[in-house]
C-alpha cells in the first residue's frame, strides 16, 4: 500500500494461490485488470490508474471482497450491483 509501484500489475500476481491478501492501494498503476476472477479473498486495487471494462460476465467468488474505488473502470449496471466488488466512482 502506498509504496510508490508503478506500471501494469505483472500476470504472475494472479497465479499466487496462496495469496489470501493483495493491497496494491494508492499506487501508479496502470493498464487493464486481466484475471479478476484469480483475485485473492482480499483484494485492495484503491486509487490507481487502472481501466478496463468489466461486463455482466464478470464471475467473482461471493467470499472474495475486491476494492477497484478510484480507478477509471467502465462497469455494467449488473455488474455494479455485486456487494463484494466496491466501484466506487471508478
């Protein structure tokens, strides 16, 4: 959180099965989200300059709690409506 990272996050991230916690908060980083789905239970993405879109056919586990508030992300009414993913003005 907050450590001053930059650039896309690296694909190996996703991979980490062990990870129960991810908190890239409050960083530079850029580019799309490619395998949310993969996210850790806790996963914290605040204020970055991540974008993309995320569509209907977003599949999230019910016990994976995702931020993505404070990013320019592009949501699907439907999948805005998910508890567990915060969009918060991204």
């Amino acid at each position: 959180r907050n450590v001053n990272l930059s650039g896309p996050i690296p694909p190996y991230i996703w991979n980490l099965t062990q990870l129960t916690t991810l908190d890239l908060s409050f960083n530079t980083l850029t580019g799309e989200v490619k395998a949310l789905e993969k996210a850790p239970a806790y996963t914290y993405l605040t204020g970055n300059m991540l974008s993309g879109n995320f569509g209907s056919g977003l599949s999230i586990d019910e016990k994976t709690n995702i931020d993505l508030s404070y990013n320019n992300f592009s949501w699907s009414s439907t999948c805005k409506d998910k508890s567990n993913i915060n969009t918060y003005r991204s």
